[in-house]
C-alpha cells in the first residue's frame, strides 16, 4: 500500500470528519445505538467516543482501509467497551446473521463501491427489529445543486478516495428493503451546498 492510502489519506480524513458541524451530527446519530453495534466502515473511530457506555456492549467495526484501521484502534483503546475491528468491505461483511442490534453507517454509503450489496448485507445482519441508523451527505433535492453534483462528481470522486456527491441516499436504503421511521434531509451550514446536502434518520427491515 502507498503511503497515501496508508498514512497521508487517513491523516486527512481523520481532520476533515471532525469539523464542529459534523461531530454535532455524530454526536446525534451515534447516540441513538444501543447493544451490539455495528459500524460500518469505521475509519479513523471518529464514532467511538460517542457511544454511549451505558447502552452499547460491543463495538464491530468493518473497515476496508488497513491505514485507517489503525487508526480506529488508537481510538478502539480508549473505549470503555469492546471494540472488534475486522478489515473487509461492507459488500462481503464478516459479521454472522441475525447478530446486531443496531447498524450505523456515518458519511460511507457515499463510498462504498457496490453500496446496494453492502446495504443488504447490512439487513441481512441485524437482528429482528434492529435498526440501522445514519448520516450521509448525497444527493441534493434542489435540480440545481444536483447537476452540480452530477457534473464535479467524476472529479470528486479521484480526488476524495471514491467519494460521490450524488448518491440519492434515502433511495438505496429503501431499496436494500428497509422502511424508515424517521428521515430528514438539508444542507448543513456553509459554502459548497454541493457537498453538504444530508441524509439523517433510522430505518428498520421491513
Ligand atoms: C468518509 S470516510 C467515513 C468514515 C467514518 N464512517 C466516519 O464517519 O468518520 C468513508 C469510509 O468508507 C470506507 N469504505 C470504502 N469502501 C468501503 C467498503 N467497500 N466497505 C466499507 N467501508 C468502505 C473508507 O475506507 C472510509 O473509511
């Protein structure tokens, strides 16, 4: 592995996804977890500290990218829970049937190659009744901001580590054969709409 996937990417992943606006979205999402967890495509850990001890017993976080595992283990050390980190793609999950309670996938379908498979994966290892919850930035309501997505999306995509702007995030959920029992979308604060319109809310298999 170069040492731009390995050390450089990571770095700056680990910088960009921690602005203020982001942990505040975090913060609200990762809350809501509760038994075994799992964090599908953890990156650096940005998560961890989030979760609430008192509701969450383990952590599984699957995550293709060695150079971020390691650093979601620096994070995983800290945490007052089990943490299981396991290098794979979303797409072949190494996490057994029926095993999870609640899936949390923050600013990843975005990235995830094959993010339908992934996604069917994800509700092929909840529980009855688990939920999945999430945040995602994706595809823009307003036509015009959408086409801008649509147009810096080829570009974006090389230069944010397989990152698309304009995935139509509460689409693919719902077509993995989820039903969502909230869902809201807007842009969070600040220039560039492009990269800011974001899906938040729970959904559970129907
Ligand atoms: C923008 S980062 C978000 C990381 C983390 N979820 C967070 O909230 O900080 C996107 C993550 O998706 C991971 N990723 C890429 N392909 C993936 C796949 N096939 N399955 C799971 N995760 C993947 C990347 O390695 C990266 O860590």
């Amino acid at each position: 592995m170069g040492l731009f996937a390995d050390r450089i990417f990571p770095y700056c992943c680990d910088k960009v996804m921690a602005d203020r606006q982001m942990r505040r979205e975090r913060r609200a999402c990762v809350a809501q977890a509760r038994g075994t967890v799992l964090d599908v495509g953890i990156g650096t850990g940005l998560n961890l500290p989030w979760y609430d001890p008192g509701r969450v017993t383990r952590v599984i976080g699957v995550e293709p990218s060695a150079g971020m595992l390691r650093r979601a283990g620096w994070r995983a050390a800290q945490a007052p829970f089990a943490v299981d980190l396991r290098q794979a793609g979303a797409e072949d999950m190494p996490v057994d049937d029926a095993s999870v309670d609640t899936a949390v996938i923050t600013w990843t379908l975005c990235t995830i190659p094959l993010a339908h498979e992934a996604l069917c994966q994800v509700r092929r290892v909840l529980k009855p009744g688990g939920r999945l919850i999430f945040v995602e930035h994706g595809r823009a309501a307003d036509p015009a901001v959408a086409s801008q997505q649509d147009l810096f999306n080829p570009l974006w995509r090389r230069l944010a580590g397989g990152c698309n702007l304009n995935r139509p995030i509460d689409e693919l959920i719902a077509a993995a054969d989820f039903r969502f029992e909230a869902l809201t979308a807007g842009y969070l604060s600040g220039p560039v709409r492009a990269v800011r319109y974001t899906y938040r809310g729970v959904a559970v298999a129907r």
